[in-house]
C-alpha cells in the first residue's frame, strides 16, 4: 500500500518537475479522458491545494510531505532490509528497493531545488507559500518541522522565520474591564 501511494506521488513529482519517466500502461477510458483535459492545461495531475485548502497551485507545504513522504518509505526500506528481515534473500526484491532508494533520494533532491529556485523571494530574502503569490504563511515552517526539508538553523529558514514573527504577529493590549 505503501508502495502504491509513493509511486502515485513519484508520477505527480516527476509531472510537476518535468522528468521523463512514466510508462504508459493500458488505460481506462475515463482515465485516459481526464489525463488528456488535465495535459491540456499542462500537466498530467490536478494542482493541489495549500495546507488550508483555499488556494490551488503548486505550495511549499505540499511539496514538504511529498520529500517528508519520500524519506519515511526509505525508512521501511531499511527496516525491511535489516538482516532479520525476511527480504534478506530475495535478491529481486532487494534490487527493486535500492533502484526505488536511488530515484527517490534523486526526487528529494530535485523537490528541494525546486523550492530553492521557485520558491524563495531574493528580494525578502524569505520562502514562499506558492508559487503563485508572495503572501506570508505559517505553513511555511512546515517544511522544517515536521517535514525536515530544511535546517531550523539555515540561513534561509532563520530569516523565514523573522519575517513571519514581523509580518504575521499582532500586537494587541489587553485592558481589564472595570
């Protein structure tokens, strides 16, 4: 089950990103009907939604738990790899995981600089929500915890961050009523 949702997520990575790589395999005809209306648009998958399911595009927190998702079946790989395992002798299996580890470490890579080159502002020197807007969201740490995409400490982050506290913080007095 595991597997299946993570190819579904290497497909909808590798659409996005523009990396060749899909096999085509026999398709239903409603299937099919929906991939050619959605091609026409210029992509093979629908856009996601942000984190508050208002805003459709492509946005940092998705792309966040697509890596975070990418790292968590590499680590069932590893369990299931262990040496009391019961995959210790199926060769064919073994060779299936390291060649799946190997795309999806290049996945992670290529999410990553994704965010990195599309979503980071030069000018505030801060990450973005989306690709869309340049609007401040809390979401945005979202892919320093839980999804461990960042360093809390990298310089990025850090002004990320103090932006965020500036931007998004209200000050209000509180006055005791009499």
């Amino acid at each position: 089950m595991c597997e299946k949702a993570v190819d579904f997520l290497k497909r909808y990575v590798k659409d996005w990103l523009n990396i060749d790589g899909e096999d085509q395999h026999d398709k239903d005809k409603v299937k099919q009907e929906m991939e050619e209306n959605l091609e026409k648009q210029g992509h093979k998958y629908h856009v996601s939604y942000d984190l508050w399911e208002m805003c459709e595009g492509i946005h940092l927190y998705s792309l966040a738990s697509i890596y975070a998702a990418f790292e968590c079946i590499m680590r069932i790989y590893r369990v299931l790899g262990d040496k009391t395992s019961n995959f210790e002798d199926n060769r064919l299996k073994d060779e299936k995981i390291i060649k799946s580890e190997r795309e999806l470490e290049k996945l992670q890579t290529e999410i990553k600089k994704y965010i990195n080159q599309n979503m980071y502002d030069e000018e505030r020197k801060t990450y973005l929500r989306n690709t869309e807007d340049k609007k401040m969201d809390i979401s945005i740490i979202g892919a320093v915890a839980p999804f461990n995409v960042f360093k809390p400490k990298e310089k990025k982050i850090v002004n990320t961050v103090e932006r965020i506290n500036l931007s998004l913080r209200t000050y209000t007095r509180w006055i005791p009523k009499i």
